[in-house]
C-alpha cells in the first residue's frame, strides 16, 4: 500500500509470563494465534511489513480493511480452540495516514501513533484513531465504534481523539492502559 495507508498494528498481552510458565503451551498457542492473524490480515489486502516476538505491523490501503481484518482476527481468536485451553488477548490500535514506504517498509508519524495506540489498548481490545475513523465507510456487522475521547501518548505531540471498536457487544475493556482514563499530560478534569 502507498499514498493514504492504514496501519494496524498487534500484541499478545502478557505473552512473557506465559512464556516462563509453560514453553510448549505457549509455543502451541503462538503458532495457533500466527495462523488466525495471518489468515485474517491476507483475507482482506493487508501486508505485514514487520512482526515482533508476538505482534503483527500491517499495511493496508484501505481503513474499512484494517477494521475488518481486526474484527475477524479478534472474533476468531476469540472462538479458538486454545492449547491448554488457556486463550490469548490480542491488543490491537490502527491509525491511517500519508507515510513514507522504503525497501517494504513504513516510516514517519503514522507509523508510530498506530503502535502508541496499539500499546494502549487493553487485552482482546481494538482501539483506532478518529482519523482512521473517518475513513470507514460503515464497520463490520455486529461492531459499535465507542468513543473513548482525547488521549496524549508518550512521544506524541498533542493529543489524538480515539475510540474502540466493541465487538458483538463485549464487556467493557476498561480506560486505556495509559492512565485509568487520564491522558498523558493533559490536566486532571475535576
């Protein structure tokens, strides 16, 4: 994808202590999680220009792809029958945006909002940008976009407005991992 692209971008929460508890459960769930996200991401144009231990950095053309392919990665995972039957949660954070693309790589602001918003949101949540927002047309049948208002991330000057995009009407996530629904630097509301 060139020009506009969307960024998508994913994590397994707390994959570290799963490691250090059982190797081979979670050698077995991580090949399980890399085939659902794989065939979720191919299935709707993504490119997956990166991976890291247990995340996905996915380009997209077009922003109703990105929320698509998240939504049906995240209902798949959700439905997976899980080695030990202990499921992972995925945290997932799109942000769309003119980029600069070098040798099947992505560079520049987008790139990194998409991954601050990723790293914010909570386990099994989806959280995209208002401007990634603006360019779906209509989400996936069964996904209401929630606002979760202006949030500042760590690196980022000013504050983005963002909101989650809850699936088959699943229990509240809670506020962002960044501050119990406080921004960073942005004063406390009283």
């Amino acid at each position: 994808p060139t020009g506009t692209v969307t960024f998508l971008f994913t994590d397994v929460v707390g994959s570290t202590a799963r490691w250090e508890a059982d190797s081979r459960l979670m050698a077995e769930a991580l090949a399980l999680h890399d085939e659902v996200m794989r065939s979720a991401i191919e299935s709707h144009g993504g490119y997956v220009f990166a991976t890291g231990g247990d995340g996905f950095a996915v380009a997209f053309q077009r922003a109703d792809q990105a929320t698509a392919a998240a939504v049906d990665a995240q209902r798949s995972l959700r439905t997976a029958s899980w080695p030990g039957g202990r499921p992972l949660a995925v945290r997932m954070g799109a942000h769309s945006g003119d980029t600069v693309e070098r040798d099947d790589d992505y560079f520049g602001p987008p790139v990194n909002r998409a991954a601050r918003v990723m790293d914010a949101a909570n386990g099994s949540q989806f959280v995209v940008t208002s401007v990634t927002d603006a360019l779906v047309p209509a989400y996936p049948d069964g996904v209401v976009a929630r606002p979760l208002g202006a949030h500042r991330f760590k690196g980022l000057d000013g504050g983005l407005d963002v909101g989650e995009g809850v699936i088959d009407g699943a229990v509240d996530r809670g506020p962002l991992r960044h501050g119990g629904g406080h921004t960073y630097g942005f004063p406390e509301q009283r």
